[in-house]
C-alpha cells in the first residue's frame, strides 16, 4: 500500500506541474494580446488556499473573460495548439452558449481547458457575476507566474455556488469550502450571504456552511448560524445531499434531474429558471433531429414540444412501473 500511495504521488505531482506550466503558457498567450482573465479552481484554489500545489486533485484548467473578449480568447487558444470539443465556433455559439463556457482541448495534454465567461447557465442566477470579480483579482503564484483569480470573498461566493449547483456530489468541493472558512476567519459572513442573496441564491452560502460542518466539523460562521435554525428546507436539503455521499443513497429525482435549480432562492426564481431552460436550444435537440444550419433557429420552437413528449414518456413509463 505504501508503495502504491508513492506512486500516485509521483503520478500526482507531475499531472500537477504539467497543468501548471500549461496554465502559465495560456496565461502568457492572453497577456500579449492584452485579454482580462482570472484562473479559478484547479491550481489556484491549491495554492491560495491549501498552500500546496499539490494538496488538492484537479482534472481540468478552468479561466474566465470578459464576454465581449470571447473570440479573441479563442484565437489566443487556437494559437497555442487548442480546439473546441464540440465542433466548431458556429455549432458551439448555437447549442452550448447557454452554458456561458466552452471546453477545448490541446493533443498531447490530458486535460481539457474550460474558457468561462460566467460561472453557470443563462437561465439560472449564481451568487457571483463576474462584473464583481474583475475590480477585486488577488494574485497566486504559480510556477514563474502570477496567475490573476477571485479574492476570498469572491471565492467564497463562487465555492458555493459551484457545489450548489452541482449538488455537492463531491467531497473534494465541500472539502474546499470549508479550507476557505478555516483558513480566511477575518471574512465577513454576512457580507458573503448579503451579496449572494441580492443575486437571489444566498442559501448556496448556507448550503456549503452545513455541508461542511455535517461532512467535515468545520464550525458554522457565527453570523449564519441563526439564518441556518431558521432555514428548515436548507438543513433537510443538507441531510439528503450527506446521505448521498455518506452511504449512497440516490439523490431525490428532482435533485438528480434538476440539480442546479437549487441555486434559486425563491420559487419564482426556480420557475424562471425550468422555463427559460424548456426554450433553450442544446446539442440534446440537435442530437434528436440534425437539421442543417441554416434551420437551427426551429429548435427554439420544437425544443417544448421535445420536452413534452419526452415527460409524457417518463409518467407512462412510471405508471408501468407502478401497476407491476
């Protein structure tokens, strides 16, 4: 066992350095071109946060740029050997935009590189936008750069809306949120959850504060304890999403289809967001007709009535179930 744990980290520390230098040759690529960019996660949160490069797993590269510097963020990546994963620039525009990121890959590099300009989906609100990142980036050093990301106060916000949004189904992320807790005492709680819920998702904030003391004994901030005995929906959320990791219960339906949802605050916030969704062509309504380009326009049209159908598909299919 022990020398298999050697070998890992071996393994681990060259996967480390190799995304890092790949990270300073993106980085050195939009500085010439004098393209804004923050790096979040991956080698930033190791460093800034555990202090180690290698104190954490990471399996992508993740940046982000201002909206309207997108394109030429894509030639800089093209310049450096990198293509889109799915398709090309009309395609990617078309039936991954609303994802507001786009992944890219370079041959001879196992990893992707995800190019964000927002930190979710268009339908959804997420405590953090990224008009709030640009004014407050920290530098990290990272190899023989200094690489731009989010201030703590920032990435508090941006650590809970992430695992928010993807149902902290990883204990590495609630592990993250709550190095961050531990290692920045001097952040203001309350200033977290108010700026969060003026995006209409400050039970993300309250969300990872539970997560971390149920999963890890990381102590509530003692300005969000009282909204938290407050917050029964928060702590029964919290409950079903341990259980899940703690001994692998499924997630309940609408978590495992939805999970994302739980980023909105209120109900209305979460009915915008499955409608706005329900009219938001994907790749998913092209896979299930491919008409040519010229036609893409028509998904926006069909895509309810595939939506329709597919949830008539599903009932009668649990109907089934039910009477055998």
């Amino acid at each position: 066992m022990r020398a298999a744990l050697d070998r890992f980290q071996r393994r681990h520390l060259v996967r480390m350095l190799a995304l890092s230098e790949e990270l300073c040759r993106v980085a050195e690529g939009f500085a010439a071109q004098g393209i804004a960019f923050a790096a979040f996660k991956g080698a930033t949160l190791a460093a800034g946060v555990y202090g180690d490069l290698t104190a954490r797993e990471y399996n992508d590269i993740d940046v982000v740029v201002p909206e309207q510097r997108m394109d030429a963020a894509e030639e800089v990546l093209a310049g450096l050997g990198y293509r889109g994963v799915h398709g090309d620039r009309p395609f990617r525009r078309a039936f991954f935009a609303y994802q507001r990121q786009f992944a890219f890959l370079r041959e001879g590099l196992d990893t992707t590189l995800d190019l964000h300009w927002a930190f979710c989906g268009s339908h959804l609100p997420f405590p953090l936008a990224p008009a709030d990142l640009w004014p407050a980036l920290v530098p990290v050093q990272i190899g023989r750069c200094q690489i731009p990301t989010a201030a703590p106060l920032h990435l508090a916000l941006l650590l809970a809306g992430h695992g928010t949004k993807e149902s902290w189904r990883s204990l590495g992320w609630v592990n993250d949120f709550a190095m961050l807790v531990q290692r920045h005492p001097e952040l203001d709680w309350a200033e977290v959850h108010r700026l969060a819920a003026d995006h209409g998702c400050g039970n993300a904030v309250l969300l990872g504060c539970l997560m971390a003391e149920g999963l890890l004994g990381v102590a509530v901030p003692s300005p969000l304890v009282g909204k938290i005995e407050a917050s029964a929906r928060m702590r029964a959320r919290a409950a079903s999403l341990m259980a899940h990791l703690r001994e692998g219960q499924p997630l309940p339906e609408k978590l495992a289809d939805l999970s994302d949802i739980d980023l909105c605050d209120s109900r209305r916030d979460r009915l915008k967001a499955v409608l706005r969704l329900a009219v938001t062509r994907t790749a998913g309504d092209y896979e299930a007709m491919r008409l040519p380009q010229p036609l893409w326009g028509a998904y926006r049209v069909m895509r309810p009535f595939r939506l329709a159908a597919k949830a008539l598909g599903h009932l009668a299919r649990s109907a089934s179930r039910a009477r055998q």
